[in-house]
C-alpha cells in the first residue's frame, strides 16, 4: 500500500471530511495557517465518492429511541465527559494523594493491624477489614493498605510472601496472566509537521461506527477510549494515567504488553506512527521519574527499553488483511510489533462485500501465511450475524476458521454483530432491510463453536465491550461470555481455549503440570504448541509456539530463511516483577511461591522447541522477542540480527567439546519425553544452563 504522504498536498476549496465505501484519500487541516484545508490523494487507487453523498450515507440524520444520532453528546454516560489531563502532574497527584505522608504513621499500624490477623482467604479479609473498621473507626482503601503493605516489605519491617499482599490487589484478575495489557488509542485526528489529517481510516465497512472526534471503529464511552479522550490520545498521557491507576490497585508494573487501538494503522502518516511508538517506549522507559527527560529517537529508547525498570515485552497493532505487506511487516518490526490483530470478520466473501468490507478472504489467507512466515503472532477478529449472513452461514464461517488450514490464527475475537450510531447498517436497520437473527439461535452457535476451539487458540472475547446506550440492536449482553461458560459447564462441555484454562493462581496445578506437545498445519508449515498442563488438561502454565516452514522469512527477512520460529513464548500465573536494575522502583513486592512465572518453565519450552527443531533438521532458531525480554533470550544464546530484529541462535554452531555433546545430548534425551514441573525443578534448569554456558565458554578460548 502506499503510504500518506504529508508533503504532497494541493490546495483545494473547503471541503468536509470524506469517509466514503470508496473513499481512498487523505485528507489534512493546516492547522499552522488560516488557508483553506488541503487535500492529498496519495492513496487514490479507488475512485472518491462526491462529498454529498458520502455525508448522507455516513451521519443520516435520524431521531432514535436514545436521541439524535448526529450528536454525540446523547450518548455520553460517564461523569463530566469533558474533563481533560492537562499534563503529566494532574495523573501523579492522584499516586501521591492515595497515602497523605502526614498520616502514613496510621496506615503503617493498621497493615500491621491486618498483617496479624493474617487472612489467607478472600472471606477472610473481609472480617478482617470489619475488625479494622471497628478498632481505627474509619475503613481505608484496599489501594491504600497494598501501598503502605509494599513499603513496609521493603524496608524489611514485614516479611513478604504473605497471602495478604495477593489479596489486597484490586482487580487481581488484570496481572495473572503473566502480564500487563495497557491499550492506547492513536488520535481520530493525527498530526504531523503542523497539519491535522481528517480521518483515520480511509476505508468505510458498513458495520462499523463513525463518532465524531472519535477514531474509526470506536465509541467515546467505551473505557479505553474515554481514557484516551481524557488524555486528549496522547501516548504518554494515555500509558501513565493506566500505569498508574494500575500501581495504585496493587499490581506491578513491570511486564508491559501494549495493545495500539484506533482506526485503521495502515491510514496513518508514518511519521505520525513513529512518533506515538517512540513515545509509548519513552513512557515506559521515565514511567518512575517525576523530572522527565527529553525525548530520544525511537532505537535509543527502545535500547534503553531492554533494561529499564518498566519493559515492554510486546506490541499489538491492529490492521486489515489487504494492508500486510512486506513493506508493513519491516516496519511493524521496526516498531518492535510481536502481534497482529486482522479483522477477518467473515469467510462469505459475499457477506464481506454486502458490509463494503473491500477486502476478500483470499488476502486473509495471504496475510496469516505471510504474518506466520515472519514469526509474528495472529489475532483475529470474526463477525456472526452480519446483515448478509444468518446462523448457517456463520456455522460454516466458523468450521472454516477451526478446521481449514488456511485460517489458523493463535487469538480470536468474536464480535457479534452490533447496531451502533454512526452506521451505515443502522439506516438499514431503521428501515427494516436488515434484521439481526435471533438471540437464542446465536448464543447456541457461540457455545457450539466455543466447545470447539482448539486447545492452542485464546479466545480473547466474545463479545465486543460496547457500553449498553450505544447498542441500538442486536445482540446487548455485556457478561455474554460469563453467560456461555455458564451454560458450557452446566452441560459438560467445558470450553478448552487457552484463557478458559489459565493456571492463574491454582498452586497445586502449577505443580502438577507436564509438558506435552500438540502438531497441527497452518498455512503450508508445521506449527507445534508445546504447553505444560495439568495432567487432566483443564489449567495451561505456560506455552510455545514453535513454526516450522519452508518459506520462514517469507521473502521479507532473508536471516529467517531457514530458521525454525519460535512465534511466542508466555508463562501464565501472577506476574512477578523481574529484578530491576533500580530497586527503588518497586511497587508491589510479590514471591514466587506457588507463581508459575520465574521458575524456569520459559527455559524448559525453549530447550524442548530447540530439541524439536534440531529433531526436524534445523540447524537455526529465530524468536520474535518483544524488546523488554531480550535480554531473557540472550541469556539462551540468541541475539538481534538483520533488520527484523528478531533473535537468532544458530544451533549448529554450538561448542562441540566433549562435555558440552554430552550436556546437550542429556537434555535431548530428557526433553524427548515428558516433563513435568516437580521433576525438573528450578535449581536442576540453572545447573544444567549454567554448565552449558561455561563449556561454552571454554570452547570459544580454545
């Protein structure tokens, strides 16, 4: 695709803003000057829409049963809406206003108060919080108890490890899954060089919503995006003001796994994307200073980002199937992107034409093969009960998805089909020419498919977090998902995705599980999904993806040509903060007991993908490491090469003295067979490496 161009603009006379089903322009605001706006065409491959049309296809002027469709403010729930950061301090204040310094002396005795009673259950704490209720005569925050707790283990005064510290975070459920998603929105209006682009998305699918002052696909109350409102979708803004509100409940921010929301990333300047992803890792990188440093250029901050106290250890940009190219895919690289979201949204390229979709299923398989050839994670997002399709179409869509080995994708996102504002298909529903099927025939089809899905797919979502005053029709469940588990369970059917099954805090689980290995074909190469699960299968730990494909690189990194591809690797369980090279910069102190998370399950899935890849003849290994984690793969032997910068070990170049042949062909010998986490513990995985790194060591002198 060709990108925006800032440069190559030519007066034009007043216009509005062109959102049209064919619309493919670029259009920016001289925000510098008072001249009239100024249009680009640059990635005019499709003809253009007069501006009339396009106005009475996207913003109809219709009274709905919420109000008038054409103004936002109808909508609006949340309190004082308008209300704005105005910079870096209005979000610290709040951390710093969370314990008063002059009344720290009384939290510190109702910790030790609580520390005491020692609560080992959720219930527990509850009679505990009434006890303290009635002894100090005022009942504090669990924020705030969790805050003086973490300073008190600190200086040595509590011992850590304590079950209260667990359960005083608030939200727990936001950090056992091995990380910290933070989603940011780029802006509904990027600027660059003193222009203001008008749009960001240059495409117009039928489905999707068009808020003003919004960015395309999203709605100002959804929570994210009210965040991002509040922040004016500044990226720095938008990353403190979670980080902090995450630090404030208890959890540490430590592991950063970044989810970039907003339009459509392929219609945005370049410049405008280097910008918002340097600034991301310039968040992360001064997230703990109050005197903030300038800015360096993006390399020098993600170098720093490799040991800093916050480190993000992987980027998700969302994108349409048409826009993968091998141009994109060297610059999501650049980025440091280790995860892609597409909007596939059906199979019936029928139905994706009737949405005005502009995209076929042929570029979905296109992308998945060329995403997975560069080692890059899949996300997709699919659509039931769009106007076009009825219960059997989407059965087949979803049958496709799940046994076809074209489609395989690592993360889904079901999105039933919703009537929103702002839409071409609320005209449609208005006049009765679309007419969602019903909800009962749909919640079956959802926990037919959801009892299907594969055992190495996470199923994220289930139905999209729109707030209940923007959905006009269609299916209006928030707890959907909760609501079909439910169901599942009460039939036995349980579902066996990986998020249904996360270890999350079950101590007895982590200690039972095993590493097994399930073979499957995806876009014309072999994927293998090395876990450790509970023996009964019903908790996953931990798991690799290993791909093995004889197109790796996929004509875009020419160091992947041969290499087996390590295309994720995550432990699941309470996050534990890695050692920080500052530890001033702790918040929240946690142990690893009963935690899968440091206690050498990344180490062992990365010896058993490396023993199968020696197995099946490859002599490399590239893993797609997200910047904060690299030094966790160096320490494995790999390191950057080319301008992917992914990480490479080269397999046949290891020492071949003879301790080391007979250290490695222990480990094969051992990670041929199953593994579990009591047989392999954490002290025997730092022996074994520890020896291979001095044998290592001493072939190289030799």
């Amino acid at each position: 695709m060709p990108d925006i161009a800032m440069t190559d603009l030519e007066p034009l006379g007043p216009t509005t803003e062109s959102t049209s089903n064919v619309a493919n322009t670029s259009i920016f605001i001289d925000t510098v000057s008072s001249s009239s706006p100024v249009i680009s065409s640059s990635l005019g491959s499709i003809q253009s829409m007069p501006v009339n049309d396009i106005e009475s296809i996207q913003m109809p002027t219709v009274s709905t049963r919420s109000g008038d469709v054409n103004d936002p403010d109808t909508y609006k729930r949340s309190q004082d809406p308008h209300w704005k950061n105005e910079g870096l301090e209005d979000i610290y204040s709040l951390w710093d206003k969370l314990v008063p310094v002059e009344e720290l002396p009384k939290f510190e005795e109702m910790v030790h108060f609580l520390v005491a009673l020692d609560p080992q259950t959720a219930r527990d704490l509850e009679k505990a919080f009434v006890l303290l209720r009635r002894e100090f005569k005022c009942l504090p925050k669990k924020s705030q108890m969790k805050f003086v707790l973490g300073l008190l283990v600190q200086k040595g005064v509590v011992p850590s490890g304590l079950a209260l510290e667990k359960l005083l975070i608030k939200k727990a459920q936001k950090s056992q899954s091995g990380v910290l998603v933070v989603t940011v929105l780029t802006s509904p209006y990027p600027a660059v060089g003193g222009k203001k682009q008008r749009f960001s998305c240059q495409w117009n699918c039928y489905y999707c919503p068009n808020e003003p002052d919004q960015p395309r696909s999203y709605l100002h109350d959804e929570p994210s995006v009210l965040r991002a409102n509040r922040n004016d979708f500044d990226p720095v803004l938008q990353f403190c003001d979670r980080c902090v509100t995450l630090a404030m409940n208890g959890h540490p921010v430590d592991k950063i796994e970044l989810l970039v929301l907003g339009g459509t990333w392929a219609s945005y300047p370049i410049e405008y994307q280097e910008n918002f992803i340097r600034d991301l890792f310039y968040a992360a990188n001064t997230f703990f200073e109050r005197e903030k440093r300038e800015r360096h250029s993006l390399d020098e901050e993600k170098l720093e980002n490799e040991t800093a106290a916050v480190k993000i250890i992987g980027i998700t940009l969302e994108t349409r199937p048409d826009c993968i190219t091998p141009e994109e895919l060297r610059r999501f690289r650049r980025y440091g992107c280790t995860r892609v979201q597409l909007g596939i949204q059906h199979t019936d390229d029928a139905v994706l034409k009737k949405i005005n979709r502009g995209c076929t299923t042929a570029d979905a398989i296109h992308a998945l093969k060329l995403l997975r050839d560069c080692c890059y994670k899949t996300d997709i997002h699919l659509m039931p009960n769009l106007p076009g399709s009825d219960p059997e179409k989407d059965r087949a869509m979803f049958d496709y998805v799940l046994h076809s080995p074209d489609l395989q994708a690592d993360q889904w996102k079901i999105y039933p089909c919703e009537i929103t504002p702002w839409t071409v298909i609320k005209k449609w529903y208005d006049e009765g020419s679309y007419v969602p099927y019903a909800d009962d025939k749909l919640m079956d089809l959802l926990m037919d498919v959801k009892a299907e899905v594969h055992p190495w797919i996470r199923l994220n979502r289930v139905v999209r977090d729109i707030p209940s005053q923007y959905i006009l029709g269609g299916m209006d469940e928030p707890n959907l998902r909760q609501v079909i588990c439910n169901k599942m369970i009460a039939r036995g059917t349980p579902c066996k995705c990986i998020r249904c099954r996360e270890v999350k805090t079950d101590d007895a689980a982590i200690a039972s599980a095993e590493c097994i290995v399930r073979e499957y074909e995806a876009n014309e190469g072999d994927e293998f999904f090395i876990s450790f699960e509970t023996p009964d299968r019903s908790k996953i730990c931990g798991f690799a993806r290993l791909r093995l494909s004889k197109t790796a690189g996929g004509g875009v990194f020419p160091e992947l040509e041969g290499a087996a591809l390590i295309r994720e690797l995550h432990v699941y369980g309470q996050l534990v903060a890695a050692i920080s090279k500052s530890k001033k910069h702790a918040i929240s102190t946690f142990t690893n007991d009963g935690a899968a998370q440091h206690t050498g399950l990344g180490t062992q899935l990365m010896m058993k993908a490396e023993a199968i890849a020696l197995a099946h003849g490859h002599k490399k290994m590239a893993v797609i490491a997200g910047v904060g984690v690299r030094n966790f793969y160096r320490r494995l032997g790999y390191e950057v090469e080319g301008e992917g910068e992914l990480m490479i070990k080269h397999l046949d170049k290891l020492p071949a003295s003879g301790v080391w042949s007979k250290v490695n062909s222990f480990i094969i010998e051992k990670l041929a067979h199953d593994l579990s986490v009591s047989q392999w513990s954490t002290v025997a995985i730092a022996g074994v490496l520890t020896l291979c790194a001095v044998t290592a060591a001493i072939a190289r002198r030799r």
